[in-house]
C-alpha cells in the first residue's frame, strides 16, 4: 500500500484472518506513530517560532497573564472593596482569575492556530487537527507553568499548604484549559476562513469575565439572571475552584456535569467544522 510516509505492513493477506488482522494492526500503530511525531515536531516549532528559542521571551509570555492578578488586585485595593467571600483578598482574586487566565490564552491562541501555521498544510503528512493539538500541547505546558508559579505565590503569601481540597484545585484549572481547547478548536477552522472572526472570540473573553463571577458571588444573582449567568462554563470553573479553595464554601451554581457536556459538544463541533467549512468555502467561490 502506498504511503507518503513509512511503509505500512501489507503483503495481501486478507484483514479477515488472524494474520491480516495482525497487519492491520500494525499498520494502525505506525500511523500513530507518524502522526505523533509529526504533532510532537509542530509543538516544538511552535515553541520556538513563537518565542524565538529564547528563555526570556517564553518567561514574559508566561508572566504577562500576572498583570490580570496586578489589575484586580490594584482596583480591589483602590477602590477599599473587600472580598465577596472569606478576608483573604488574593485567595478571592485568585479564584477567579487564574481560571479566566487559562481559558483566555488557550482560546485565543488555538483559534488562531490555522491561520498563523497555513504554509504547513503544503506538507501532506501534516493535517488541520495536527496543528490544533499541537498548539493544545503547547498552550498545556504554558497553563502548566502559570498554575503552579500562582499556587506557588499563594503558598508563600500564605505562609502554609492553604487549600481545602488541592486535588479539586487542580481540576478547576484543568477544566479551565479544556474550556479554552473547546472553544479554540470552534474557533480556529472559522478564523481560517474569516480572519475577521477572531475580534468576535475576543469580545465573548470578555463577556465571558465580566460574567464569571470574578468580582461577584453567581449565587448572589437573583432569579431569572442567576441562571443566564450560569450558562458561562467560566462560572463553573471559579465555582469548581473555590469549593477546593475553602473549607467552608458551598456552591447552588455549580454543575461540572454542564461543563464537561458543553466542552465536549464544542470540541466535537470543531471538528465537524473543520471537515465542512473548509469545502464550503470552496463550493461558494
């Protein structure tokens, strides 16, 4: 069987018998194999065409999302406004904010994937979906780094190991960044086709933080707008936090079902597009 790759095992044995089955499988994890190299090469090239393979211009990167915790926390002060739960004004923030951080820059950056890598699709080997994992992969690391200087900042303030349930903690932010792969991966086949897309996902970021309850408590919303806010997977994600955060704290928003439900339908959603959109556009012109 031809391939513009390695060559796959096939000596005309029918897929039907024992051996042909044994083939077919073989030629399946090569094909993974390739592929994985392939998406392992891109993130490295993503790594080093964004940053250029310097250190300290991949340290800003990750220090820059910081400046939404310096902002919220300098109004807080400013203006003399106390948490909407517990005293402890950086647990609060935090418990919104990292949240919003790493959502943010995942949805912004794997929406743009397609664009910003289009001369790859020159190369046969390397598909659409490759690109948006690869820049998934590499939004990962980032998210990685971010969470851990933040807890890390947070234990030191602290001066203790002040998390209720760490692993639930860790969950949120996960989440958070599934919720940015989930609406990027919508995102990036549309901004491929219409780059002006991209100011429409910057303006739901930022519908999407005014309605986080970032500097509210969701379950202080009165009826019938409590639960239009809710419809904000960000909510769910603060709200996540906070139940690891605090002891004490208890959440009538939360529903980690509705979020794993919605992710899960944008990603598949993306996908879908991914495959249409592209044919559409070409049936139009």
């Amino acid at each position: 069987m031809a391939s513009a790759g390695p060559e796959f095992i096939d000596d005309g044995v029918p897929h039907g018998t024992v051996v042909g089955r044994a083939n077919a499988y073989a030629s399946f994890w090569e094909a993974f194999r390739v592929q994985a190299r392939v998406i392992g090469a891109l993130t490295l090239r993503d790594f080093r065409t964004r940053y250029g393979g310097s250190y300290l211009s991949y340290s800003i990167a990750v220090l820059w999302p910081f400046s939404h915790f310096a902002i919220l926390l300098i109004v807080y002060t400013f203006v003399g406004r106390t948490p909407s739960y517990g005293t402890d004004l950086f647990a609060w923030v935090m418990s919104g904010t990292l949240p919003f951080v790493l959502f943010l820059y995942s949805t912004r950056l794997i929406a743009v994937s397609l664009s910003t890598n289009a001369s790859l699709l020159g190369f046969s080997i390397v598909r659409r979906i490759d690109i948006i994992i690869a820049r998934s992969l590499a939004e990962l690391v980032t998210c990685v780094m971010i969470t851990t200087m933040v807890f890390t900042i947070y234990i030191i303030y602290r001066g203790e190991f002040a998390f209720s349930d760490f692993e639930t903690c860790l969950l949120a932010a996960l989440m958070a960044y599934l919720t940015g792969v989930a609406f990027g991966t919508v995102g990036a086949p549309i901004v491929r086709i219409a780059p002006f897309f991209v100011m429409v996902i910057y303006l739901l970021c930022v519908i999407c933080w005014l309605t986080a309850g970032i500097v509210y408590l969701p379950d202080s919303v009165p009826d019938p707008y409590h639960w239009y806010f809710a419809l904000n997977p960000l909510v769910h994600c603060s709200e996540l936090f906070r139940t690891g955060l605090y002891n004490d704290y208890q959440s009538g928003t939360l529903d980690v079902d509705y979020l794993l439900t919605l992710d899960a339908c944008l990603i598949l959603a993306g996908l879908v597009m991914d495959r249409v959109l592209p044919r559409l556009a070409t049936w139009v012109r």
